[in-house]
C-alpha cells in the first residue's frame, strides 16, 4: 500500500523528476561530452541534476558509450547497488547494437538484454545538446511516472539474470566478489 | 501557566521548522552564488528542499545497522539542539547563563555523529573520510578552545543573551571590533567545522567520493543534509549574535547571517583543497598565534575598548 | 652519424646480427631467438633503457609469430626495433622482466592477445578479456562473426528480442 503512494504520488515524482544525481561513471567515447554538458556552456545543474560519486546517492546511470563485457559487469553491480527508484540513459549506437564494432568480439551488443534502459541517445557520439535533450525527456517521463525501467528490472529479473549468465558463467557474481575480497573487511 | 508551556512549545517547534527550511534554503544559496561564479545559470534556491523530499522517497531501504542510523540522528539532533540554545529575535528558548560554551560544543556533534556512522559502514572509504576527519577537528581544537577563551574573557561573561546586551549603542561595540583576532579565528574554524573548501578535507568528493557520507543514501542522507544546512545557519546565527551585535529583529537576522554566510560561500569557491598536513600546519599555526593574541588583547585590555 | 656508429658497434659486439638503418633514427635489428636475450642486455647496457612497447605480427603464412622489442635510448635519441621469430605451433618464448621490468605488462597483453606464454613471467592472468573461452582473438585464424554469433546472438527482427 505505501509502495503504491511512494510510486505514483505526484509530489513525489515532480521532487524526483527535479533532482536526478548522475554516478560519476563513463564508458567508452562518451565521457568527454559530459564537461561541457556540465558547465558554463549548457549547464545541466540548472535542472538540479549533480554528478555525486557516491553510488548509493545516486539516481541515473549515463551509459556513455561502447560497453564490453568486463565494464558491463561493473555497471550490472553499480546499477544493483543504486537504490530504487534509479534510471539509465544509453548513450549513442553502441549500446543500441554496436555500432562500429558490430564485428567486434569484445563489444556487447544489445545492451537492453542485459539491464533496462529508459532513454536512448541516436549518434556517434551524441553532442551535448542531444545528451540535454535526452535528460529533458527522462525528467518528463519520470514525472509522469513513466520512467519505469527499475521496476521492469525487479519484475523480469529472471530474464536480465539468464542473458547475464549467458554471457559471463553461472557463477560470475561469486568470482567478482573474490576479486574485491581485499577490499572488504566487516 | 499551562498556555504559557503551549506557547513555548509551539514557539520552539515553528522556531526548528523555520531553521530547518533556512537551512536548506542557505544551501540553495550556496548553489546558486557558486554557479553564478562559474558563469552557470545554477539550480533554484528550493532546489535542496526537492533533494530531501526526493531523498526520503526512496524505496529501498537504506540502513547498515543501528550504530549507522543512530549517527544520522545525533547529527540532526546535535544541530538542532544547538539551534535553540540561540537567542534569536527576541525568543530565549534554552538560554542559560553558560550557553555560549555549550552551543560551541554543539556544533562539533553533527561532525562527530557524520563519523560515528559512517565507522559503522565498514566502506573503506568511509574508514579514511572518518580518520582525515578526526585529524581534522583535533587540529582545530586548539584555536578554537583559546578563541572561545578570548571571548569569554572580552566579555566576562558566557551568556550568549548577555553578550548581545553589552554589544548594543554604538556599532564600535560590536565583538568584531572590540576582538578582531577572535573574530578571524572562529570564522577560519567554522569553516573547518562545517566541512567546507579549503578544509573539505574529509569528504573530498573526488578522491574518497565524498567520504564519510559514501555509504549514506536515502532517508539517511537526507538527515545528514537537513543537518548540515542546519548547521551552517546555527553558525552563522552565533557569529552574528557574538561578533556583529546580535540578531534582534527579523531584517538584522537576515541581512547578518546572509552576510555571514556569502562570506563563507566566495571563500568556499575561491581557495582549493587542503592537503591534511598542510590543514593541520596551518590549523596549529596562524589561527593559533592569533587567538592567542586576542586572549593577551582581551585580558590586558579587558572589555575596554 | 649516430645511427651507423651504433649498427658497426653492434656487428662488432655480435657477428650473428643482421643491422641496418631504416632511416633517420630508426635501427632494425634481427636476431634468432635463443641469442636475443644477450643481445637484450647488451642493449639495454649501451643506453636503450627504455622499452616502449613488445609488438606482436602473426604470419601464419609463414608460420611464424614476429616480436618486435621498439626500445628508446635516451642519450642517442634512436628508436631501436630489436626483431624475432617464434614458430606458430610452439608458441613459447622467454620472459625479459629481468632486462625490463616494464616488460610485465606488454607480455601478459600479448599472451592475452595473441597466446604466447612467456616462460618465467610471474603472473600470466587475463586483464582485458575476463574468462576468455576461445583461441586468443587477434591469431589470423580466429572467426569473429562465429564468435560473435555464438556469444551475443543474431539479431532477428522476427523474434522477440525485448521485454514489453
Ligand atoms: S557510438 Fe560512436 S562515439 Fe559512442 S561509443 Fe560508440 S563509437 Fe564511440
């Protein structure tokens, strides 16, 4: 019953639409289009959108360019630890179907098999006003309360699940956890 | 008698809502004035009060355990406290007659609450923002203890109702005349305490992404956000009260803690970040010498002007 | 001119060596494969303290892999292309960490890439192809469109791909 209201209150989704916080994270070509989006010329803090580097803090995930299979790990774990509501933007062909690297061995192809996307960016590589363009409409869908590739990912986890053991092995989750072994200490 | 206790009830609760909304307006403020000095448009001056209305309408939970809760809260319940030790406009909610040394100590809480639960985290990088910033606030122990001193002395006194009495005539009577070395110290320290450029130091956003804070989302950071903004007005309300001649009036509330606070935000935005030595020589040099200073001006002049 | 005082020097030191200037400040130097490790440390002795990059040519025509040691040397600002052959079907050769240390990493790139093992290398492990399952990707031989077909799928429009 709360979830219901915390969903679709009007409220709600205008504060959530008005103040999107951007992971500090870029892939492939991309990154570089996100300072001038950024500051003085286009300035994207004017829609209360900030890039926080904090990973729990954060609302949106900028897909920002081609995505091979190691990085598309780190985004599935970012995105899986990125509180809910959360929403991505894809950035230009590549993750759409590879673009150049359509006969690269190393590139993911689809990236919609693997985590949802609420936005897609045409070009190779989209300039800033299209990337403008693009958070414009994801504000307008979120606070229509349309922006709901969060709840397809909770919904159809089984599905995103198979597509990433078919890439990676069963037991991918495992391995990548006794990577960060060093790092984690209770 | 018992309308007397509603009123003060009543008056104390629409005090904390209107420094809680000031706050996060304050920190609006600070938004927008670093963007213009960006040459940015900049985000609305309501702009935090949607984070923390967005912030609280996460769905997942947000929590790693008591210990991690309970640091958000005692930074809110520190700041809030020491919001109403202030003598302002007239209402004197929690005054008594040694308030000043206590509110000073209050505003160390939030800083300290931060630490707590971010220690609870277990994110490396909240272990290194909590350590840098321990380190921090031992550095500004020192001047801060000998410039409280230095007022106390200045004045003879430890009421804060008492230090805006004897601060009213002429505008030579403010404290920021009658001890400048005091007046320069508090305002270095308050920088450190609040956590901002060039004493960012615990949560630089780009090194140890944002510190102490890293593992904080949700409910939980808009706490700590509701307390930070609350913070930095609780300081700027004291150092008006203390330095510029007291806040009586709604338009000298204003216009002073505005000031106060425009000051920090150019600093904020014209100096780089500190490294931690170059903070804790810094910290236990000049501030040091100067409030030492104001503690042999306030004692061999006493409260003379 | 330094170049050819440098390829007399070298000829001098080790008669087996084929030297010559490519051009102006570009030596090519080919050696067989068991004398390249003496003919590395004399190198790196005369000046060429720099290794900028380990190279690696599949000729499977020839049957041969070439690895191309590109060194620098900094008191006579001269690019050294130290060259050598390795068969195809026994891709095995020595390490040069001990000569280079900075060798570690083009050697596991190129055992990544291409599977040449580097006897005495102390860490071979995968670093941009996680868990690779196929023949390494850049040998002449590998098929990319099966591969690509394989791992991430045909695209075909009358199939249901996505989620609606
Ligand atoms: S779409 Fe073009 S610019 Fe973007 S990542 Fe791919 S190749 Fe680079």
């Amino acid at each position: 019953m709360g979830f219901q209201v915390l969903e679709t209150s009007k409220l709600l989704n205008y504060a959530r639409a008005r103040s999107l916080w951007i992971v500090t994270f870029c892939t492939g070509c991309g990154g570089v289009e996100l300072p001038p989006t950024a500051t003085a010329r286009f300035d994207f803090e004017r829609f209360g959108i900030i890039s926080t580097p904090s990973i729990r803090q954060a609302d949106l995930l900028l897909i920002t360019g081609y995505v091979t299979p190691k990085t598309l790990k780190r985004i599935i774990i970012v995105y899986e630890m990125m509180r809910n509501p959360k929403y991505i933007i894809a950035h230009g062909s590549c993750p759409i179907n590879a673009g150049i690297y359509w006969d690269s061995y190393n590139t993911v192809k689809k990236l919609d098999l693997y985590i949802p996307v609420d936005v897609w960016i045409a070009g190779c590589m989209p300039r800033p006003e299209a990337i403008l363009r693009a958070l414009v409409k994801l504000m307008r869908m979120v606070k229509e309360g349309k922006a709901l590739g969060w709840k397809r990912y909770l919904e159809n986890f089984e599905f995103y699940r198979k597509n990433q053991d078919r890439l990676f092995g069963k037991d991918w989750r495992k391995r990548e956890i006794e990577k960060l072994r060093f790092y984690i200490h209770d | 008698m018992a309308l007397d206790v509603i009123v003060e009830i009543l008056a104390t609760v629409g005090m904390v809502f209107l420094l809680l909304i000031l706050g996060l307006i304050f920190m609006g403020i600070a938004r927008k004035v670093s963007a213009r000095i960006h040459r940015r448009i900049g985000p609305p001056l309501y702009q935090p009060i949607l984070d923390v209305i967005k912030l609280w309408s996460k769905i997942d939970p947000s929590s790693h355990g008591l210990t991690f809760d309970l640091g958000s809260l005692i930074a809110l319940g520190g700041a809030i406290t020491a919001a109403l030790l202030l003598p302002i406009m007239g209402l004197k909610l929690l005054s008594f007659s040694g308030d000043f040394i206590v509110l000073m100590y209050l505003m160390e809480l939030p800083a300290l609450g931060i630490m707590l639960g971010a220690a609870a985290s277990g994110n490396p990088f909240s272990a290194v923002g909590v350590y840098r910033g321990l380190i921090l606030i031992t550095g500004a122990q020192l001047p801060y203890a000998l410039a409280v001193m230095a007022v106390a002395a200045e004045y003879k006194t430890l009421s804060l109702t008492e230090i805006v009495a004897l601060q009213q005539g002429s505008i030579l009577n403010w404290g920021l005349f009658r001890n400048p070395f005091a007046a320069l110290v508090i305002a270095i320290i308050g920088l450190a305490l609040l956590d901002v450029q060039p004493f960012d130091i615990p949560s630089a956003p780009a090194e140890i992404s944002m510190g102490p804070m890293v593992e904080y989302g949700g409910k939980h950071l808009a706490l700590m956000l509701t307390a930070h903004g609350l913070e930095f007005v609780v300081f700027a309300t004291m150092y008006s009260i203390v330095f510029l001649g007291g806040v009586s009036d709604p338009i000298s509330f204003i216009v002073k803690t505005v000031f106060v606070a425009l000051l920090a935000i150019f600093i904020m935005n014209v100096y780089p970040r500190w490294r931690i030595e170059q903070a804790f020589s810094y910290l236990w040099k000049y501030p040091t010498a100067l409030a030492l200073l104001g503690l042999v001006k306030a004692v061999m002049l006493g409260g003379a002007m | 001119m330094i170049e050819e005082e440098l390829v007399r020097k070298i000829v001098e030191v080790f008669s087996y060596v084929e030297a010559k200037v490519k051009r102006v400040r570009r030596v090519e130097v080919k050696v067989s494969r068991e004398k390249l490790p003496e003919v590395a440390k004399y190198l790196r002795s005369i000046g060429f303290k720099h290794l900028s990059a380990i190279s690696c040519v599949d000729r499977p025509q020839h049957g041969i892999f070439e690895l191309v040691y590109h060194l620098w040397s900094y008191e006579n600002r001269v690019h050294l292309m130290l060259k050598t052959t390795i068969p195809r079907n026994k891709p095995k050769y020595v390490t040069m960490i001990n000569v280079w240390p900075n060798a570690f990493v083009y050697e596991r790139d190129i055992w990544e890439f291409f599977g040449i093992e580097f006897e005495g290398h102390p860490d071979l492990r995968h670093f941009i192809l996680d868990y690779w399952d196929d023949i390494p990707p850049l040998r002449k031989d590998f098929n990319h469109l099966e591969y690509i077909k394989r791992k991430y799928g045909v695209y075909d429009p009358e199939k249901e791909y996505y989620l609606r």
